[in-house]
C-alpha cells in the first residue's frame, strides 16, 4: 500500500520520466533530493517508506536533530545558506553541500575537512538572475574561484553547480537560467582541472522541476510537491 508521500512520489516520478523522455534523457540519471525541512523524523521516516533514501535540510540545527535521530540510515545534503560557525557541524555527516557560494565559506569547509582528515563533496551555487535577495557567486565570479578552490583547498571536491530559479507565476520564464547553468559547468568542465567533476546540475524545485529536468538538471530539491505544504 502507498501512503500519501508514496502517491506523491508516483506523480512526480511520471512527471520527471515524461520531461527526460522529451528531451531525450534517461530518467534513471535523475536523482531526487526530498526536501525535509520542516518536517519531523516520523514524516521522514514515512517518505523513507516510501523509498526515498536521499534527504536535504537547509537549516543545520534541524539537520543536526534529526541526524541524531536517522544517522546514516539515508543520505543527507545540505541545500542552505550556510554560515561559516556552523560549517564544522555539516562536515563529515553530509554526503554533498550544494550551497558554496562565496570564498570564506570554502576555506571554512576546507579547514574542518582537513580536521576530519576527509574531503568535502561540495556543488558552487551560482546566483544566475543576479537578484540580490539571492547567495551565491556571480556569474563573473564562478570560474576564478574554481581556480581559487583548486589551489588553496584540498580538502574540497568540487561535483558541480547549484541554482536556485527566481520564483515566478509562469515557470517557463526560468528556463533561460537553468540553461546558463548547464553552459557554465560545461565551460568549467573544458578547462579539464583534474580535481574538479562537473558530475551535478541541482536545479529544479516543486514548481520548475520538470523545466529543469529539460535544461539538464540531474539533481532536483524537491520538498513540497513530495511532503506537502509546509
Ligand atoms: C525549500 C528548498 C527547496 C524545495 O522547495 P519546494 O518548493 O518545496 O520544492 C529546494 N532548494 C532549496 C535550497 C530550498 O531551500
């Protein structure tokens, strides 16, 4: 029997498989993030259930609770604004950190890493629409701090690029930015720096996933549409 996050996951599996179909793509390369945040351990529970194993918070103080109570039993991101007095408290649970979206941030990281004696998979958040509401590095600012990260922080292994879309009525208008990301890890990638992946686009949220999963996305953060309103 399917519980009510099973239904969800049903709908947004058919929907994920008619995007990739229309562009070509094989649906099985698209890996889902269930956004929990909000959401308590027994709702967790439930979606693990259901199947879900890969799980993203925003806030480290809720992922810490609920990483007491789950541990290792599914996989964790971090998908949030993240401070850097916070960042020793992520590294070496989370198995991805999609918001590195400024160079103190990346020290940070690295310092705590290289404590841990482990290397940190990180994603480079790119604030494409440029709204200053938004994190993340510019544009313009992206590919030299590839280059910062590749010289100065070892214990940090870049997987690819992470984009929050502007929130709009018609989810159509976003997919010029998921292009642009696309493009950008494809410039990253030709500069062939061995110790840099451009494995991930996380892109795509409840209302622009399947936009997303056209442009090329292959990680998408989905919370609502999976758990319900928040
Ligand atoms: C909340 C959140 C999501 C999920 O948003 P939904 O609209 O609930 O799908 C994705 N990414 C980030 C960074 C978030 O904070």
């Amino acid at each position: 029997m399917l519980n009510e996050i099973g239904v969800n996951l049903a709908k947004i599996s058919r929907r994920i498989n008619e995007a990739a179909s229309k562009s070509g793509r094989d649906p099985q390369d698209i890996k889902l993030v269930a956004v929990s945040k909000n959401m308590d351990v027994e709702r967790i529970r439930k979606a693990m259930d259901a199947g879900l194993s890969l799980f993203g918070e925003n806030k480290v103080q809720e992922f810490t609770e609920k990483y007491g109570k789950i541990g290792n039993e599914v996989e964790w991101h971090f998908v949030g604004n993240l401070q850097r007095n916070k960042v020793k408290d992520v590294v070496g649970k989370v198995d991805l950190i999609h918001s590195l979206g400024r160079m103190p941030l990346a020290k940070e990281i690295n310092k705590r890493a290289k404590q841990k004696s482990t290397v940190t998979n990180v994603l480079l958040q790119v604030n494409i629409s440029g709204e200053e509401s938004k994190s993340g590095f510019s544009l313009d600012d992206v590919l030299p701090s590839v280059h910062s990260i590749v010289e100065s922080c070892p214990h940090i292994a870049v997987k690819g690029l992470m984009t929050i879309a502007p929130l709009t009525e018609d989810p159509e208008t976003v997919r010029p930015v998921f292009a642009e990301l696309r493009k950008l890890s494809e410039v990253i990638e030709g500069e062939g720096f061995p110790s840099v992946d451009m494995d991930y686009l996380s892109m795509g949220m409840t209302n622009d996933f399947r936009i997303a999963v056209e442009e090329g996305a292959n990680l998408l953060r989905i919370g609502r549409a999976i758990f319900g309103s928040r």
